[in-house]
C-alpha cells in the first residue's frame, strides 16, 4: 500500500487534533482509501506544551522550513491561522511542489487568487474545507456535491458566537453585552470579539463561497458587512411579535451577470429552516438549478469538528497522490474574468424591517408612510410598540415589500429631515 507522508504546521487547538486524528484512525482510514497516511513532522514555536496527544517521538520540531522541505512529506497542513507568516509558509510549501490543507479563511478571502495560482503553477492542489463551517462539508458540496448545478442563492448561519449571543438574547431577554461577557467566559467568544460580532469572521467566508460558486471572489472591503454589536433586544422581541427570529446571515446570490455578497443581521422566518439553527451551531442553505434547497447543518467551529474536515481533505489528496495524481482539476475557484460582477450596495433588492421612535404627534407616522411612498417603497405591515407616556418617543415598526436598498436609504434620509424621529432609524433586512 502507498504511504503518504503529513506535515503539520501549529500545534494549537486544530492542530493538535488532526495530529490526534491522524493517529488514531491512521488504521481505519488506510482500509477506507487504500493509501495509508503517515503523520512525520509537526512544526511548532512552543513544542514543550501539552496538547492532550501522545506525539511519536522525533515528530515535534521548531523548524517549519524542514518540515517543508523534507522529500518524505507530500501533504503539509497549515493551521497557523492569520495572514503573515501562515502565508509564508504556503507559498513555501507549494513552491516546494507539496499539497497544501488549510483552515484559514482570513488566508484565503485575502490572498486567495495568488495562493490558488501559487497551486496551478507548481501543478499541485490546495484543499481548504474547513475553512468554512468548520466539520459542516459545505465546501466539498460546492466543489463535487452541487457540480452539475448552477448555483442561485448560498444562505448560512456561519459564525458560532453570533449565533450564540443572538440565541440567548431571544430566549432569555438578556442584552447583548450581558451575554457578549458569559460568551467569553465559556469561551465561545474572544477576549477581543470584533472578528466575530462585527461580522468579518463572516464575511472572510462568504468571499470564500462566493469564489467557490461562482468564479468571482470580491475583496473584503467591497462586501456590504453589518454585525450586530449595536443589536437592540427590543428589535429581537419585536421581530419575534412579527413571526421571525434575527440571524446573522451571509448572503450570496447571482441575479444574471451579477454577484451578491454581503452579511446582515437578517430577520428569518420561524418556518424557514435556518431560523432553528440554535446556539453555537452553523448552517448553510444553497438553492441550485436542479438540485432545489439542501441544508448542511453542524458545529461551525472547534477541535474535533474542524479537525475532521481537514482530515477528509488530507485523504482527498493522499488518494491523488496514490493514483498518480497531484493536482485535482477543479479544486480551486477559476476566478472568471468578465462573466460576472459584484452587484453594487444599492442596487440589492430585499424586504425590510424598519423601526422608529416618532414624536408623539398628529401626521408623525404620516410623514414616514410619505418618505417611503415618495422612494418607491411600500408597506406591508406597521405596528405601534409603546404608547409614548409622558411624551416619550413611540416605537413604531414597519416592514417594506421589496425594494430597492438605494430607495429605502434615501427614504429614511427623507424621514429624518422630517424632524419626526428622536433617534436614528433601525433598519434590517428580512430573508
């Protein structure tokens, strides 16, 4: 039986367990794929730590470069994370003529193009599963599952400790910092959590999905991001009064010769399927020309979850090699010149959820219906949620028919030149 040799660089959460996995079911994956894979190097600054794996000795070093350059490893696995010297050592590994595994969606959403021709040019592959939705294959579902589909729409429910926070704030009425802090104390929230709630965890994936689906990946800085940070729970109650619950979505859809990409805070339905993705889980929804809606549902995040997706990937490849193949034709995305484009901000069409606090006078609401009227936008229900005692603001929700996001912005600009409104306009977008 051919034997394949790995290479690990870091040592840390994931790292430690693909090492654990590779160790473990070296065995049972050899009778599964027909190629037995051998764990040789695992490169780390700090190799004195213990991970809770019982390492061969000899496997464990400091030096990455060895590890790289040694002819006994065909598969290096960077779980390093980040953009800098994670991208180094890349570049290194597939100069090197080696396969590369990854995790690192920041790696990919930003350099990805270089990384991918980085690949092409030294005709070997680059396998990225987890990169996205952690043990959820959605990734494999683009790339092999979905292939002879075009694909519509990708909706998902991609960062865990959104998905937490948004969870507990429904169910317990709690504010978002409250529950923010006991997110960090179990740690499914950093000690500096702005990746995460200001949605860019999310938006590195979405950029991911996009390239995958459609050959076109936007950079980070043309991808509409709106997190929830400044999420009030009034508007989580009140949009449970309307019969939705509020997830922070990635978005990616083509209409035509156009890409959409962005990630909100997005009212869903309570029938719709993504709405009952609780907790730290992920979810993503895909609607493909032939194949409809199919859902992939799992734990977006941690060590044996991603773990075991960037060891389906490591199999993946060590079969190629087997079969004397290096390179899988279709891995990475083509990034097509000229087929497509991103859609502008503006011109993305949704339904609405509106909220403002109005004076406690005759015409108020009045004036917003005319704002939104004048812009093209139409109503399809409004509700008044306080009664404006002692001359205090009244909350008033209104939810649009679709419109156009250039025509509703200029509408609230409108409203708010009206002098009605105490505070600024919520507005969120609805699935």
């Amino acid at each position: 039986m051919r034997e394949v040799g790995v290479g690990i660089l870091g040592f840390g959460t994931v790292g430690a367990g693909v090492a654990q996995g590779l160790l473990a079911h070296r065995a049972v994956m050899a009778e599964r794929l027909g190629v037995d894979i051998a764990l040789r190097k695992i490169a780390d600054l700090d190799i004195t730590t213990d991970r809770g794996v019982a390492v061969p000795p000899g496997v464990l070093t400091t030096d990455a470069a060895s590890v790289i350059a040694d002819e006994g490893i065909g598969i290096i696995v960077e779980t390093i994370g980040g953009t800098g010297i994670a991208k180094k050592f890349v570049l290194d590994a597939l100069a090197a003529k080696k396969c590369v595994v990854t995790a690192n969606k920041k790696l990919l959403a930003e350099h990805g193009r270089e990384i991918f021709d980085a690949a092409a040019a030294n005709g070997v592959d680059i396998y990225f599963g987890a990169s996205v939705g952690g043990g959820i294959p959605i990734i494999r579902v683009l790339r092999e599952g979905l292939a002879g589909n075009e694909i519509n729409t990708i909706h998902g429910i991609l960062n865990g400790t959104c998905n937490y926070i948004l969870t507990r704030m429904e169910n317990e009425g709690k504010p978002f910092d409250e529950i923010l802090k006991d997110a960090q104390k179990l740690g499914y929230a950093e000690a500096n959590p702005s990746l995460d709630i200001d949605g860019f965890d999310t938006a590195h994936k979405a950029c991911i999905l996009a390239a995958l689906a459609y050959g076109f990946q936007p950079t980070l800085d043309q991808v509409q991001v709106e997190g929830i940070r400044h999420l009030s729970g009034e508007d989580v109650k009140y949009a449970a009064d309307f019969g939705y619950r509020i997830k922070l979505l990635a978005c990616v859809a083509r209409d035509g010769g156009e890409v959409e990409v962005g990630v909100h805070p997005t009212l869903v339905p309570f029938s719709h399927m993504l709405a009952n993705v609780n907790g730290v889980f992920n979810a993503a929804m895909v609607n493909g020309d032939m194949s409809d809606y199919t859902m992939y549902y799992g734990r977006g995040a941690g060590r044996a979850p991603t773990a075991s997706t960037v060891i389906a990937d490591i199999g993946d490849i060590a079969r190629n090699i087997a079969h004397g193949e290096t390179r899988y034709a279709r891995a990475a995305p083509t990034y097509g010149e000229g087929c497509t484009r991103l859609r502008a901000a503006g011109d993305i069409v949704s339904r609405f959820y509106l909220r403002f606090m109005l004076a406690d006078r005759p015409g108020a609401f009045g004036a917003v219906a005319t704002a939104l009227g004048n812009h093209g936008v139409s109503i399809s229900a409004a509700s008044q949620k306080s009664s404006g005692e002692g001359n205090a603001p009244v909350a008033v929700v209104v939810l649009t028919h679709r419109s156009r996001t250039a025509d509703l912005e200029a509408a609230l600009e409108e409203i708010k030149a009206t002098g009605v409104v105490s505070e600024e306009p919520v507005r969120l977008r609805m699935l």
